[in-house]
C-alpha cells in the first residue's frame, strides 16, 4: 500500500510529537482512515519529505512523530515562471495542477484586456487561496516538496513591466522561431499565455518591447491551457529534465 503524502503548514522537528493541521486530519483521519502506528509522509515546502508516524487520534484531531527529514531532489533544473491570463471555470485550476506537475516554479495570474473573468476584492483573495490550496495538492500527488508561490493576480501591463533578466517567451502562432532556437535559459524563464480570445495587437507589442520572444508550437491555435501545458512541456524536454 501505498503511504499517504500530506503538505503540513509548519516546520517539522524529529522525534518530537505535533498536531496535524486540519486539513491534514480531514484527509487522512476522516477520508483515509488510518489510525495510530499509521505510516504517513508530509512535507512543509522546504524541499525534504519527512516519514513520520501517526502516535494518537482523538474525535477531532490526531498527532504525528516525524522519524527523519529526508532530501528530494526532485525539481527541475530550470526555473519557470509561468504568467498565465486567467481563464474562465475550472479551466485555470487545471493549468495550476498540471503545471506544478510539470516542473513550474511560481505562477501569476493576470489580467488581461480579453480576459473573462472578473475578480476584484474579497472574491479575489478567496480565489487566490483557492489557487494555492490546489498547487499543494498536485504536490501531494506528484511528489514535490517544493511548493510553488501562487503570486498576487495582477495586470498583463504590471507583469511584463517588471524586469527580469533571464529568457522571457511568449505562444504566437505566427511565429517563425520555434523553442529550439533559443539556448539561453540559465537565469530562468518567464512564460507567457494568453487568454481564450488571445492577446491584442498592442498587448503582444508591449511584451516584445519588454523582451517577450515569440515562440512557435506547430501550426495549431491552441486553447489557453492546452498552450500553457504544451509550453512547459517543451520548456522542460528543451531545458529541463524531460526526457
């Protein structure tokens, strides 16, 4: 049987007994079952996943002894900064879980001038927890141990006026360049992907005076989170650890 992975909120010291958070006590005390002398391993984002024993449970709550912090040395090689334009029903919460399975390495959600959604106040802090609850569950399943930092959403203008010194790329299916002619990735990449009715003329002119490049994936007009996907994809067999 396979051993439970679980994200924990806090740091974790050895031998010394801790409660587990309230989401950790749903998942594996409610929804799973296990009970004490239970094997379990959780993981707080500092890159280690930490064996760990379930030592007592009661009617709403359950403590654990982690036995040793072990290295994963899981993470791609190449840090990604996916800026992706958000998108309408579930349609976002996908391209985050797939993407942290995927190797990315931070996300920011942006606003853009033919972007559906409107998210302002209460509704946007609520969605931006939404959003990195749902990266830490998909590092539950795949195995990371490092948690990627869901940014504050902010404007498409706000996000390719920052600077950024390492390869800045951009889905254009006019492009003549494909991801192959470019070599330099050593200081990290910033992708960018549109929204479902794509980028204006004046927003893909923005970018590429910021030094968003044009890159070709085939011929095809993609959806939004089949481009988002596509292009980690490619991100990581060309820089990565995808092979």
């Amino acid at each position: 049987m396979r051993v439970p992975r679980i994200y924990h909120p806090d740091p974790i010291d050895l031998n010394v007994e801790a409660e587990l958070s309230a989401d950790g006590f749903q998942h594996l005390i409610k929804v799973l079952r296990l009970n004490v002398n239970d094997s379990i391993v959780l993981f707080n984002g500092d890159g280690r996943n930490y064996p760990a024993t379930i030592t007592h449970v009661a009617k709403k709550s359950a403590s654990f002894k982690a036995t040793a912090a072990e290295a994963n040395d899981i993470e791609s090689p190449v840090h990604v900064h996916l800026g992706q334009v958000i998108s309408r029903g579930d349609r976002m919460d996908f391209v985050l879980q797939k993407s942290v399975e995927l190797g990315v390495s931070e996300i920011t959600p942006l606003f853009s001038e033919r972007c559906g959604v409107k998210l302002s106040g209460d509704r946007l802090e609520k969605k931006q927890q939404q959003w990195q609850k749902i990266v830490r569950s998909a590092c539950e399943q795949c195995g990371r141990s490092v948690v990627p930092d869901v940014k504050p959403a902010q404007t498409l203008e706000n996000f390719i006026n920052n600077s950024f010194d390492g390869l800045r790329l951009t889905l254009d299916p006019t492009a003549e360049q494909p991801l192959s002619s470019y070599t330099q990735a050593d200081k990290g990449i910033q992708l960018l992907i549109g929204p479902e009715g794509g980028f204006t003329d004046d927003e893909v002119s923005n970018a590429a005076s910021q030094g968003f490049k044009p890159m070709k994936l085939g011929p095809r007009i993609l959806r939004t989170e089949t481009a988002a996907l596509s292009a980690l994809t490619a991100v990581q067999y060309q820089f990565g650890d995808l092979r």
